[in-house]
C-alpha cells in the first residue's frame, strides 16, 4: 500500500479548501445580488428547522419524565395536584413537532423564490458576459463551448445548491454540537466516539462524489453529442430529412452508444463506492449501537430515567443522521466544485477581440475606402492558414466580387471585413485606420451583412427586418422601405396580418420558404444605412426570377455603399465592378469579368463549367 505523504495531503486538502471558499464567496455575491431578502428569509428558516430538532428532544425527555412520575403516584396527577407541569411539557413538546411541520412548506415556498430569481439573474449574468464577446473565437473554441454548455446546463442550479447545501451543512454542524454536547452529559467519549466512526463513510462519499463529477465533466463532450442526437429527431427543423430518409434508427444508433457509455461510467462509479462504503456504514452503525446499548445499561441500573434514554437516543439518532447528511453535503460539494468553474470561467472571460483605449469613430462618409494590406489568417488554436497574404482595395460606392471554390476563405475574409476576427498577419485599414483602432460598435453601426447561413427568427415580419436596425425597428415606413429593396413586400403583403404575422412554425405562424427567408434576410440588410454592404450569397435560395430582379436592381441597391459580393453564381458575380478570384486562401487573379476571361484562368475555368451545364441543360430541354 503506497504511503501517505502528509505535506503533500495538507497541500491537497489546502487546495481544495481555498477553491471552496472561493466558490462560496462567488456564489453567495450571485446568490444575495438576485434575491438578497428571499436569502435571509430561508436562511432564518434553515437556522429555525437546525434548532428545533434539539428543543424537542428536550422537550419529550420532560414529558417521559413527567408520566413517569404520574403513573408512579409520585407526580403532580396521581396526588390530585396541578397538572401543568406535565401538560407544560407536552405543549412545548407538541409546540415544537408543530413548528417543524410548518417551517417545512416555508423552507420549500424560500428556496423556489431564491432559486427562480438566482436562475434568471445568472441567465442575465451568462447572456451579458457572451455579450461582450464581439467576435466569434470563443463560440468556435472547443474548450469554451464545453465551459459554456456546462455553464448554461449545470451551473446555473450549481450555484444556488451550493449555497442552499452549504447553509444546510452549517445547520448540521449546530445540530452535531448540539446532539453532540446532549451525548457529552451521557459519557464525553459517546460523541466523540459516533463521530469517528462516522468519519469514514463521509470521506469516501467525498472522494467518489468528486471522482464521478470530474469523469462526467470529462464526457460533457458526449453530453452534447446526446443532445444532437436527440435534437435531430425531435426537432422540427431536420424533421423532413429524418422522415424522408429514414434517419430516427441512425440517430437512435449514434444515441444508445453514448449514454451507455455514460451511464456505464457512472454505474462503475456507483458499483466502486457501494464495495466501499459497506464496511464504513457497519462501521458506523456498531459505534452507535454501543452508545446506545451504554445508554439502557445506565437505565437498567437506576442512574438513568426513561425520559433519558428517550433523549440520549433521539440525540443518537440526530447526531448519526447529522453527520450522513454533512457527509452528503460535503459530497455533493464536489459535484458542484466541478461545474461551477465553467459558470465563472465563462463570466470572468474577456473580450475576444482587444477594444482601442481611445477609439476612433468611423468615418462618414468614407472617403479612401477599405485597404486588405498583406493579410493573413488562421483560426485560434489551429496552425494552417485559411488565407494567405491578401492584398486588395475597395473604393467607395465599388463593388467587389469574392468567388472561388468551396473551401477557398471567402467567408473568412468577410469575416474579417466585420471585424469578427482580427488578421493573424498583415492588417485591414478603413481611411487609413486600422480597424482595431475604431471604435467597434461605431464601426459595426457601418457595415451590414447578410450571411450564406442567414437566421430564420422566430418573430413577425416587422421584427425579422427591423432587427437589421433596433433602433428603427418599430418604425413601419422604415422597415417597408427595406422590404421594398430586399423584394419582400409582396411576400409580406400576401401574409394574413402582413407586417405583424408571426414568422415561422415554432408558435404557429407561416412557415416560409427558403427563398422567402432570403428575401427576409435581404431586408433586413436594407435596414441599415450602411457604408460597407456584405452579401454572403444573397440570391441562393432565391427563384430564377427572384435572383433575376435582385440582379436588374443591384446597382440601384448598391448605391453609394462600397459592396462585397460573395457567390457561386456567376451571373450575380457580374454585377460587380471589381471580381477577386480565391484559391486555397490566396487571391490569385482579380479584374473585371472580360479581363479573368480573357486570362483563361481559375475563373474562366469555373465560368465555362457553370456556362456549360446551362448550355447542356437547354440543349436537352430542345430535344425533348
């Protein structure tokens, strides 16, 4: 058997209790910031329900003693006394057990009250903390999604139980005291006694609940491969692929592996702790059946009354379960240890992207426009290049066509034109002005975007495009204008309720196309009055002749804004003044569409293949 070094268990136990008080501390600041009076009103009942456990086993002490004495003709009923020595006995007694019945519902009706308020406050606390996240490294950061998932699943609740479980363990610690001191008046090694053997049992509850906890936070992975799983059946927004395809057997196939994985970690866990745990619970109950078995021998030989054997039992049996509770307690700290670290890893996190210490405000109107100089990047924790050494300049009121093959970094370069990453390499200047030295939420004021994997929200009409401006958002001629340049208004005016249907199925409203969604998306471009207009694919779910209309109106819809057009579709690409071509990251031919034609390159290339399907499919569409 290894032995046991006892600095370096100090050192341990030292850890442990210095991230204990620091869980505490944050957690109680969280707890008493969202429900400050709902706190002190269950921490007085918490206090009440510690205490009155000891005042009732007094109190039935008094009333065994006093029938005693009645039944033997030596008390106050038997010589035709007053009896309110026995009744007053049995009122204190009765007074207690009462009390205890009624704090119980108020315990209850105090911890939901904290709990619902604590639940919404850390919630507001998570999406404020997100918030001030203005890029998209930390979503796109493995570690961080883990942080956050167990953030938003666990350690909302983890903060209130370590709050509510810690008050308790200090009222088991009054109640070990208490019952403790009772059992001291019996023999002043009883408590001392129940408590070591106790000791055991509470240590390896501990040490299983941590290791449990610290093994299912290693598979947290897994706990969000469950929820894909069982989101893609239950779902509404994959259902057709899973009917249509048969997928709910996949799915269930891909689900049953990882949950008896999980589950069978657990039970192995479950299965060590029981082996283990057995000889301490016997342990346990032998110390205190000598206490008590001590205690009817003193009864038996007259030193002892009946009443006292009723208390120095009950105050057995009190301190036993005191001390398995704190036992508990202290295990379920563990699980609570582990998890709650991500809820404040994800509060305390910085910003992703640095913020100038004196911000400029973005120009208006650009005058030199947007210069990419030597750019290069890379993905946080990843060491190949998405784009390599780009260089290129968008004037004012110009518009710029990105194409290139999937894979390529055009979406990672609009990415960067946002500003939701920053360049590893080189740098992106506006004016002259490096677009970290701005200030962003001014900057961003100037750029909008509509992005390949646009969002559907789940609200009405008049919000789903108005969201493109919050501040004009309940602004009905403003939001009309938008939908007349994103070609939504017919859409929108063939809706029952036009401008205020509900969008979308989740409560009950129209289910639109994915066209339709685009022409929303588009909209909701058109909502702000930007300089810097990005259009990641802003026809690809359209009809032809939805994408035909887009295209006789780009200009109009473009001018004045500098204009970023990203598409497969090289009849929008044309619409362009400038056409940059991408391949694996680099930009390695750029002009206009008679010029990459004319230099039989990438471009060419692409153009004939996609020209050639068209040719091929209305040459069969003739024969037939």
């Amino acid at each position: 058997m290894p032995s046991i070094n006892p600095r370096t268990l100090f050192a341990t136990l030292s850890t442990q209790l210095q991230a204990a008080v620091y869980l505490w501390r944050r957690s109680l600041a969280l707890v008493l910031a969202a429900a400050p009076k709902q706190t002190a009103a269950l921490g007085a009942v918490m206090l009440f329900q510690a205490v009155l456990p000891v005042g009732t086993l007094w109190a039935s002490r008094g009333v065994v003693n006093a029938a005693v004495r009645s039944f033997n003709g030596t008390g106050p009923v038997a010589n035709g006394g007053p009896v309110l020595p026995f009744a007053g006995w049995v009122a204190v007694a009765v007074s207690a057990i009462v009390a205890q019945q009624l704090l119980a519902p108020c315990s209850q009706a105090a911890q939901e009250a904290v709990s619902d308020r604590l639940q919404a406050h850390v919630n507001g606390e998570l999406i404020a903390a997100v918030n001030r996240f203005r890029g998209l490294a930390r979503f796109e950061d493995p570690d961080f999604a883990n942080h956050l998932a167990t953030a938003r699943q666990q350690a909302v609740g983890g903060a209130f139980n370590l709050l509510y479980y810690g008050g308790g363990l200090v009222g088991r610690l009054f109640t070990i005291v208490a019952m403790g001191a009772t059992l001291w008046r019996l023999q002043p090694l009883a408590p001392l006694l129940v408590i070591l053997v106790s000791l055991p049992q509470a240590l390896l509850q501990y040490g299983a609940d941590q290791r449990m906890a610290e093994r299912i936070y290693r598979q947290s992975e897994d706990g969000r491969k469950l929820h894909v799983y069982r989101d893609a059946v239950l779902g509404d927004g994959p259902a057709k692929d899973v009917r249509l395809f048969d997928l709910g057997a996949f799915f269930l196939r891909q689900y049953d592996p990882v949950f008896a994985r999980m589950t069978a970690m657990i039970g192995e866990q479950r299965g060590r702790l029981l082996r283990r745990i057995l000889p301490a619970i016997v342990l346990a109950g032998v110390g205190a059946a000598a206490v008590y078995l001590y205690a009817v021998r003193r009864v038996l030989d007259g030193s002892l009354s009946l009443g006292d054997l009723v208390l120095y039992g009950g105050a057995l049996l009190q301190l036993e379960a005191a001390l398995l509770t704190a036992g508990w307690s202290v295990g379920l700290f563990a699980q609570y240890f582990v998890w709650l670290p991500s809820l404040f890893v994800v509060l305390d996190a910085e910003p992703d992207l640095p913020l100038p210490s004196r911000p400029v405000p973005a120009p208006r109107p650009v005058r030199s426009g947007l210069v990419l100089d030597h750019v290069s990047f890379r993905y946080p924790g990843t060491a190949a290049e998405v784009l390599r050494d780009i260089s290129l300049t968008l004037r004012p009121g110009e518009r710029l066509a990105l194409v290139g093959r999937n894979g390529a970094g055009k979406t990672t370069l609009v990415k960067l034109l946002a500003r939701l990453y920053d360049p590893t390499e080189g740098r992106i200047t506006l004016d002259g002005v490096d677009l970290r030295d701005y200030d962003l939420d001014d900057l961003r004021r100037q750029i909008s975007v509509v992005f390949q994997d646009f969002v559907t929200y789940q609200l009405t009409a008049q919000e789903n495009i108005g969201l493109g401006n919050v501040t004009d958002l309940g602004d009905r001629a403003k939001v009309a204008a938008a939908a007349h340049k994103g070609g939504a208004v017919s859409l929108i005016e063939a809706l029952a309720g036009g401008y205020d249907a509900q969008l979308g199925p989740q409560f009950g409203g129209v289910n639109l196309s994915g066209g339709q969604w685009q022409k929303i998306a588009l909209s909701r471009a058109f909502m702000r009055q930007a300089q810097l207009l990005i259009l990641d694919e802003p026809t690809a779910a359209m009809d032809v002749q939805a994408e035909y209309d887009v295209y006789l109106r780009f200009a109009e819809l473009t001018e004045g804004a500098m204009t970023v057009l990203v598409s497969h579709r090289f009849s929008t690409v044309r619409m362009a003044d400038h056409i940059c071509y991408l391949a694996d990251g680099r930009l390695t031919e750029e002009g206009t569409h008679d010029h990459l034609m004319a230099c039989a390159g990438g471009y060419a290339r692409l153009y004939g293949l996609q020209a050639k399907l068209y040719r091929d499919a209305g040459d069969e569409e003739m024969r037939r």
